[in-house]
C-alpha cells in the first residue's frame, strides 16, 4: 500500500464516518456508559476497529468571562472551540506490515480568545482558552505511519506532526494554557509548533528497559505552516532550519500499590536563526543572530490510592522549562498542581485540580517586566463516557509579566466530547 493509497483510503473512511454520524441512529446512542455519542452504529464501529480502522471525531469548547479586574471595568465573554476528527490505522491488520500504524488528524478551530478581547488582559503572555490559537482555520493536523523494529524496542515515527505529541508531553485538562501541554511550544513558540500545527518530522525512540525510554526527532521549521490558508500545507518551501529535541523519559509504579508515574528530562536544539536579545546593542538586536536552545523537566506522579482503589486518588506534576535568554523573551517557566480523582464514591470518574504557573520574563532585555503568574481551579463532571465538563476558576497577577500590571479574576467552562 502506498502512501497515496493510504491517504485515499484514510479520506474514503472519514467520509463514511461523517455520514455515519449524520444517518446512523444506534440504539446504544446517547447512553452514558458508551464511549461514543452516536453509538456503536449497530456494532459496526466496533467491527471496524477489529479490522485495524479507528476512526474519532471530538469536539471540545471553551467559554471565558471576565468576572474581575483591579483597574479595569470590562467584563466580556468569548467562546471558541476546536473539531478533530480522526483514524488510525493498524497496517499489520489491513495490509500485513508487522508493527505498524499510521494516524491521520484533521482539525478546525473557531471562535475568539478573551485574553485578546478583553481590555484587562491586553499582554497576557497565556491564554485564558487554550484552544483558541494559530489560525482559526482547518489543518492537516496528524499525517504519519510508524513502525517498531527489534522486538518493538526500536520505534520510528515519521510524516507531518507536531513536537509535543511526543517531546515534552503533558495533558491539557486544564483551560489555561500555561498548565496545558507542552510548556516549550507556549513561550519558544516562535520556532516549536504544538498542536494543531504540523511540519514535516521524524523522532526515534527506543526502549532501554519497560520502564525507561529514549527518543530523539528532528522537527522542520517553516513559518509558511502557520499560514492560515495553508493548513494542508505538504511543501518544503520557505523552510528555515530544524528543531532537534532529546529526551529520557520513566515510566515507573512506585510502592505497594505500583501508583504510575511519568518523569520527562530533554534538551532542544534549533538550526534557524533567531536575533540575539541580551549583550548587544538596540541597533545590533537586528542583526546579530543565534540559536534556540533550552530544556524542560516534567514529573506526573499518583501519590495516593483511594481505599484501595489505584484507579482513584491524588496526583501531583510539574513542569519546568528553561530558555537561552540571548534569543529569548521567556527565560524560565514554571507550573505545579494537584488533581483528586474519585474523591466522593457517588461521583468515582469526577475530579478536581488545582495549578499555578509562574511565567518569568528576560528581564536584563526587558527592564520593566518581571513575571506573571496564572491560577485556575477547576471540577470535572464525568458526564457520560463520551462527554467531561470542566467549570473553572482562574486567577491572572500581573498580566503580561507587567510589575503594574492588572490582576484578574476568569470564569470559565471546558468540555470535551466524544462523538
């Protein structure tokens, strides 16, 4: 099968999804305890999946109000949100490829971001709606194969996808961005592409133990991709370099309980130029050029159970990133939070969480700026199996790292949705 015929057969199947979804009304649809919104179109989605197709199509949305400011009077509300639709392929069961599977993710986002609406949080360096960003528009978003070679301990990754599927990981349940995802491709944002944004990529990893994995990828840089008439953008041209990140990543389960953990340490590389910021004059700064270069520390941890149950209690992570400050506005980053999962019997899949990021700016370039420091709380209604609702509660001090800058209270609500 080549990859033209793989593309073609991924859109045939894509289409018969969004068909499915429109004309097929299973009896199982619409009940809380399936996966799937739509059902399991009277069991061929899951014959499907037997066969090596798994299609996916999630919506989430984001709505965002200015409850509170310190100067400010304003209070608005915007709303935006994101469609993906999906399938990944098992190639071993289609076409007999042994440890091999290809994804293929189109994206849509819409809407408008409160943090560049609203008066008092004009400058804020995160965003009070993570999924608002880079283009309100479609993108091929996930377009790779991969395959796992000595006994599945060597895995290579190649095609269009973005640096924080795998470098750099983090969930994002969270509605603010500075405690969603990758933290790098929030403030090096200019060069590392997150999600929905892909550029041609290839990362290797390999499995030194069950436990511990490492992996390296090379990533191309092309400000064409962020483009928004260029979502499906295939072409080299206007490239700048590349990305290089390296990372270690262990997976343990500690204690009696065997309570999972994740612990990420790496480095990234860039190869395309970036003006010089620190130690050079103003008239310099347009000239003198270096690299990007940083690296990051993430650590997820289950720290408890909850009376017995591993699928139940508190979790802890941080994350911390640290930025060359001669190419870089943001020098250092830091979040830290909590989440309780299962903590009332009645409500076993809710969960509450709490973080804090601290966002430190280049003040030796800056001079007036300083940091700026994002919070939000929030509670996680498990709905059904196929729909999370996340009111929150967000907390801003001095945005835009501003030493005067305002303080601002957000309400908000995020949902995701699985059709």
């Amino acid at each position: 099968m080549s990859i033209s015929q793989l593309s073609k057969a991924v859109y045939t199947f894509l289409a018969a999804l969004l068909l499915a979804n429109t004309a097929t009304h299973a009896a199982d649809a619409f009940s809380t305890e399936n996966p799937w919104m739509l059902g399991d179109w009277n069991g061929q989605r899951t014959q499907l999946q037997q066969q090596g197709y798994d299609f996916s199509f999630g919506y989430t949305g984001e709505v965002a109000t200015l409850i509170d400011a310190k100067n400010s009077s304003d209070h608005g509300t915007e709303y935006a949100d994101q469609f993906a639709i999906g399938a990944h392929l098992d190639l071993e069961k289609i076409a007999g490829w042994k440890d091999t599977e290809a994804q293929i993710t189109v994206t849509q986002r819409n809407g408008r971001n409160l943090s560049n609406t609203a008066e008092a949080l004009d400058g804020h360096l995160s965003s009070v709606q993570e999924v608002w960003g880079r283009g309100q528009t479609w993108r091929l978003t996930d377009f790779w194969i991969k395959k796992k070679f000595l006994d599945q301990k060597l895995d290579v990754k190649v095609g269009r996808f973005g640096e924080g599927e795998d470098f750099n990981s983090f969930d994002c349940d969270f509605q603010n961005l500075a405690l969603c995802g990758s933290q790098v491709g929030n403030w090096v944002g200019d060069q590392w592409y997150n999600w929905p944004v892909s550029q041609w990529a290839a990362r290797v990893k390999y499995n030194v133990t069950p436990e511990i994995f490492t992996q390296v990828g090379v990533y191309e840089y092309n400000p064409e991709n962020l483009e928004r008439g260029k979502g499906f953008n295939l072409s080299t041209d206007g490239s700048k370099g590349a990305i290089i990140p390296a990372e270690v990543v262990w997976t343990p389960k500690l204690g009696e309980r065997k309570l999972p953990g994740e612990y990420r340490a790496g480095y990234y590389y860039s190869t395309a130029d970036s003006k010089i910021l620190d130690g050079v004059t103003p008239q310099e700064i347009q000239t003198k050029t270096d690299h990007h270069q940083g690296g990051w520390i993430v650590a997820k941890q289950q720290l408890t159970s909850h009376q017995g149950d591993t699928s139940r209690g508190l979790s802890g992570f941080v994350n911390v990133t640290v930025h060359d400050s001669k190419t870089n506005q943001v020098s250092d980053m830091q979040n830290i939070g909590l989440v309780y999962k299962g903590a009332m019997d009645a409500r076993p899949q809710d969960e509450i969480a709490l973080g804090v990021a601290r966002i430190n700016m280049n003040n030796d370039v800056l001079g007036n700026r300083s940091e700026e420091v994002d919070a939000e709380i929030y509670y996680g209604i498990h709905a059904t199996n196929w729909l999370t609702i996340r009111p929150n509660l967000q907390y801003v001090h001095h945005v835009g790292a501003y030493k005067d800058g305002e303080n601002v209270w957000v309400g908000g609500i995020k949902f995701n949705t699985s059709f």
